[in-house]
C-alpha cells in the first residue's frame, strides 16, 4: 500500500483503471461460464424430456392399443402358452427402439426402464434407481428427481422419472408364473418380475445425458473468451496509456518542468508555455502565463524598489557612520587622523567625508585676542 501511494498520479490512475477493467472482465467471464453451464443442464434436462416423453408415448400405445386388440385376437386363436415379447413387452419394444435410435443418431446416452427384480437382468435397478422406486411408490405425487452425478470419473446429467404403472392387462404376464404364457416362463424363468399387483408402480426410466463435452465445449467457449477479452483490455489499456499520456502526463510534465525553472533558476519568472496543449490544458497555459507574467513584472519593480531603498539606506548609513564615527583628533592643532593614518585639517576632513561646506569666519574671544584694537573698538 506504501510503495502503491509512492507511485505517480498517472501509474496508480493506470493501475486503477486496470484493477477495475480486470474486475469488471473476471465477472464477465464468470458469468458467462456459469450460464453456458447453466445453459448445458438445461439442454441435457430438454433431451432428456424429449427421450422419456417419446417413450412413455409408446408405452402408451403398446398398453392402451396394440396389446388389448391383439391379445382379443389371440383369446379367439386359443394359442395356450404363446409369447411375443416384440408386441407383448412394451419394455422390450422401447429397448429395441431407443437401441435402433442410438445407432441411428449416434448418441452417447443412457437409457434404461429400471424395476426392482426386473424380468430382464439388464433393467434391474441401481441402488439409486431402487432408492427412487420406493420412494414414488410411498409418495403418489413424486413425479421427476434430477441431478448431476459423477460416475466412473464422469459427470452426467440423471433424470430419473415415474415409470410404468401396473395395469389388468399387464398382469398376464406379472401376477403368477402359472398364469403366464409359458414360453415366457421358459425364456425368463418363473422367479423374476412376478407378484405385482395393479396401480403398483414397478420401474423407472432412468436416463443420463454425458456433460463432460458439453461442458469441454463451454470450457473452449469460456476460454476463447477470456483470451478475447484479454487481448481487448490489452488493446483498451495501451489506448488508455497513449491517451493518458497525450492529454494527460505530458501537459502537466510540461507544466511541472516550467516551474520548476522559475522556482529555482534565475531569469526564467515571466516565461511563457506556447498555447499548443490539448483542449482545455490551454485555458490553464493561459492562465499560468498570465500569472508568470505579472509575478515577472511585480519581481521587477520589487528588484528596482529594493536597490533604491539600499542606496538609500546606504547613503544614510554613509552619512551616519560619518557624523556619529569616533574621531581621533590631535590636542593641539587639532587635525584629524584618518584610517590610513594620515592627518587632515578639520576642514578638509569634514569636506571630504560629508556634504558640510566650510566658510572662514573669527569668532568673539579670537578677534579680542588676535585683534584687540577692533576687539575694543
């Protein structure tokens, strides 16, 4: 924080406005991630719906349609023991169905119609998959669980939805082994799938969708971004720089170097900037060489007043050092002796370090001594 005061004005504005520009780019990309995940959940759970309302539909049809009408058929064909599991199982249609899709569309995802103790060992259900059984089966309104899962070291979306409701016409083959076609019971055994009772809830559709390329693919997205915004705080900072620089740094650098001149160099007050600085940079130029004209002008008439006061005060320390001076003078003839050593006449002493003039006169008491004729007279 010390060393970041000690900065100039223009690096820490720099510095600043870079904190602030990568700020403002880390939240940018940070959200841009968390909705282009956001957005790959949200396609997942959109397949996912398309598979399962596809399937359900055709569970439907097989239930409510197909097998009815073809079992009517079968009952006048008295065929004792028959069985079809490509009309007669829904689930084995569906199975066959979404594997004839998968080859067709190449998709990578699971799909299974999971029961507890199912007919067919490949749809038996997970632990998972049980625990969501039990519970659509203890709550009636327990429709849908999603989630994100990691499984084998991969990341995928589960949906796990309500599944097949036992029906009359679905208990031929699941109530007892002995009312069950039995070639039935002969291609899957008389112990798997059998006991249910209607309105029993006895599987799930369980689907993952993989997320790990869709979420490779927002990774790319965000990582191509975060590069693009990078190299264009790059281009905004170096702009910012040259800007900064032009409008800013140079100006007040000029500004800064002309006062330094007049502050500490002689003959310099009164110097003008040329009025060539960017927009309103001139306004102030203006006014700094206004000032620096008549601090110039006001220096001048302050030097002069000052000389003329000291020649003064000179002349007047002159005369008092003359007049007020301790004078050697000789007890008799009453010459005065300078600094050299020299002896002068009072006169021509006085004459020469003042601006007294000397007229010879006589006083009283000389004229009655040297003149005592006229001093009488």
């Amino acid at each position: 924080m010390r060393m970041f005061v000690k900065m100039k004005l223009a690096t820490r504005y720099l510095l600043a406005v870079g904190a602030v520009l990568l700020s403002a780019a880390a939240i940018l990309v940070f959200i841009v991630d968390s909705q282009m995940r956001r957005q790959t959940l949200e396609e997942a759970e959109h397949k996912a719906r398309i598979i399962i309302d596809r399937n359900i539909a055709t569970h439907t049809y097989f239930s409510h349609q197909l097998k009815p009408k073809v079992f009517e058929l079968l009952d006048q064909l008295d065929l004792p023991g028959y069985f079809e599991p490509s009309w007669m199982s829904s689930t084995y249609a569906v199975r066959g169905i979404d594997n004839i899709f998968k080859g067709i569309s190449e998709s990578s995802y699971y799909y299974k119609e999971c029961a507890v103790n199912a007919r067919n060992p490949q749809n038996e259900a997970d632990s998972y998959e049980k625990e969501f059984i039990e519970q659509i089966n203890a709550d009636k309104t327990l429709q849908l669980k999603t989630g994100v899962r990691e499984i084998k070291g991969k990341k995928l979306y589960v949906v796990l939805r309500r599944g097949e409701v036992m029906e009359k016409a679905c208990l031929r083959c699941h109530s007892t082994p002995q009312a069950a076609p039995s070639e039935m019971v002969n291609i899957f055994g008389a112990e798997r799938s059998f006991n249910r009772h209607e309105g029993e809830v006895v599987s799930a559709i369980s689907i993952r969708i993989p997320l790990d390329q869709a979420f490779a693919g927002a990774d790319r997205f965000t990582k191509n971004l975060a590069l693009g915004i990078a190299g264009v705080l790059l281009a905004v900072g170096l702009l910012i720089w040259i800007l900064n620089q032009l409008l800013f740094a140079k100006p007040l650098e000029r500004m800064r170097k002309q006062t330094t001149r007049i502050t500490l160099e002689e003959g310099h007050l009164g110097e003008q900037l040329e009025p060539d600085f960017p927009g309103e940079w001139n306004l102030l130029a203006r006014d700094f060489n206004k000032m620096s004209s008549e601090l110039g002008e006001t220096y001048e008439g302050l030097e002069k007043t000052v000389d003329q006061r000291t020649a003064q005060l000179q002349k007047a320390l002159d005369q008092v050092n003359t007049l007020r001076g301790l004078l050697p003078i000789c007890a008799n003839c009453k010459k005065i002796r300078d600094d050299e050593g020299n002896w002068h006449q009072v006169e021509k002493y006085i004459r020469q370090h003042s601006e007294a003039e000397f007229s010879h006169g006589i006083c009283p008491e000389c004229l009655a001594k040297l003149y005592p004729d006229k001093g009488n007279g």
